[in-house]
C-alpha cells in the first residue's frame, strides 16, 4: 500500500514540475511582456490570446508589487542609446500585438490607474477598421484602435507605439519588394499621423525575425529595435547584430505562477 502511495507522490510531483517548472534556471537581461487582446474571448477556443481585465490587472499589479519598471520603446532607446552596457535591474516592457481597441478600452485605462506603461504594435492600414488579416471564421473580426484613440494614449505617456507592417502579411512569403514596403511605408505614415519617429518593430507572426534580408529591410527603415516572437529573456547588452529580441508571450489562461515563472525563468509551463 505505502508503495502506491509513494508512486501518487512521485507521479504528482512530477506533472507539478512540468506545469510549474520552478527548477530552470533564473534569467538575467530585458524581459518583453507579449499580449494580444484583453477582454472576454467571443469564443471558448480562442481563450489563449485573450488575457481578461481582471488578470491583466492583476499582473500589471504583480509588477508593480515586486519593484518591476515598465518602460515604453522611447525609453528602451535611451537606456540603448546612452548607457549600452546597463540596463536598470528589474526593467520590463509590456507588449501588445496589432493593435485592438480593446488594449484602448481595457488595457489602457488599468496602465493608467496603477502608474504603468505599455506599447502597441500598430498594422498601419487596419487602423480604425479590423483586424481583415484572419479568417473571420476561426478569428472573428474585432474593431482596432483608431488614431485618435492612439494619439490620447501617446499623449497621455503610458503607451508608446512600434509598426507592425501595412497589412500584417507573413513577410518571407510575399513578393521582397512587397515585404520591403510592407515594412518602410507603415513607418512613415504612422510616424506623419502621430508626429514622432517610430524604434520599435515586430514581425507578424514572427516570420522574417530570423531572416538577414528581412532584419536589413527593418533596420534600413530606420528601427532600431526588431522583436521576435520567440519565447525568452533577450541578454543585456542587446546583440543587434546576432538576434531580435525575444518576448513572453502571456497566454489567457496563465495563472498568476505562470506570469512569475515568465518573468524570472524566461519560460513558463511545459505541459
Ligand atoms: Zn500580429
């Protein structure tokens, strides 16, 4: 009998450490949170890329809590900019892809009540329309952000915005000149629609974010920073040269051990 209470033992233990792998290794270097849509998902599948209010809230306040900086792209350029070689311990950017009005009407607002900020990517000729790129089918279409929401949260200086191409294509699989468009064009009119340079980019779905040809079309346009969508903590100082940088991609049904295991680990659950 003991035997197979010890087996249980074991055998729980196990699947614990695999759902929570609290034995990797802590990280050391820029940590990039990546979200998607907050708010109630429409459909019970798609749970993973929307993050709820309520948790959304409760990481943001997670960070705080624990002496976490969030920072905004401007601000990452600076740190880049002046002082290469350190970057201020316990320094977090909080991502959000494509730019769905619901970061506009959720996100923003907790950022902005607990002292935090955040970023968006923006696909330039969805704005004020939806998100066209996804079968409605499996994705259904949702209103993005229009520019005057994006000019209130920029002026407000608790978000801060990135392009994210014209039409979120997957880049190495169109035409290169197309690819180089997508990337040039939807930095120039999101910088003449808000007035200010962009830094920051990320590669839809993260394609090209490994490719040479498509990380020169992104820094010939003038970025400075190129994120992935590789899973981890980017080593400080940032090699441009050799990788984008790497994000933590919170999923909807993270639970707040999850969201700590991110942040420390670079990693969350296996299983
Ligand atoms: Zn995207």
């Amino acid at each position: 009998m003991w035997f197979i209470v010890l087996f249980a033992i074991l055998v729980i233990s196990i699947l614990l450490s695999l759902r929570y792998p609290w034995w990797r290794k802590s990280k050391s270097g820029l940590r990039v949170l990546c979200y998607h849509k907050v708010g109630i998902p429409p459909k019970p599948y798609m749970k993973d890329l929307w993050v709820s209010p309520e948790k959304f809230r409760k990481q943001v306040k997670y960070l705080i809590d624990n002496g976490w900086n969030t920072i905004t792209f401007s601000e990452l350029n600076e740190i880049y900019k002046e002082k290469k070689q350190e970057l201020p311990e316990k320094t977090v950017l909080i991502t959000f892809d494509d730019g769905y009005q619901n970061n506009y009407e959720y996100a923003y607002p907790i950022l902005k009540e607990l002292g935090a900020k955040g970023n968006i990517f923006l696909v330039w000729n969805t704005l004020g329309k939806a998100n066209t790129w996804h079968n409605p089918a499996s994705e259904p279409w949702i209103n993005m952000c229009t520019i005057e929401q994006i000019k209130e949260m920029l002026e407000s200086g608790v978000m801060d915005f990135g392009g994210h191409t014209l039409n979120h294509p997957h880049l190495t699989k169109i035409d290169p000149e197309a690819a180089r468009t997508e990337i040039t064009e939807s930095k120039k009119k999101t910088e003449e629609a808000l007035g200010r340079s962009l830094c920051a980019f990320a590669y839809p779905y993260g394609d090209g974010a490994y490719s040479e040809a498509m990380r020169k079309n992104v820094f010939d346009a003038g970025y400075i920073f190129d994120f992935s969508f590789k899973e981890g903590i980017t080593a400080w100082p940032w090699e441009r040269e050799k990788n984008p940088i790497d994000r933590l991609y919170i999923k909807g049904t993270d639970d707040i051990t999850d969201f700590a295991l991110h942040l420390k680990k670079g990693n969350a659950r296996i299983i």
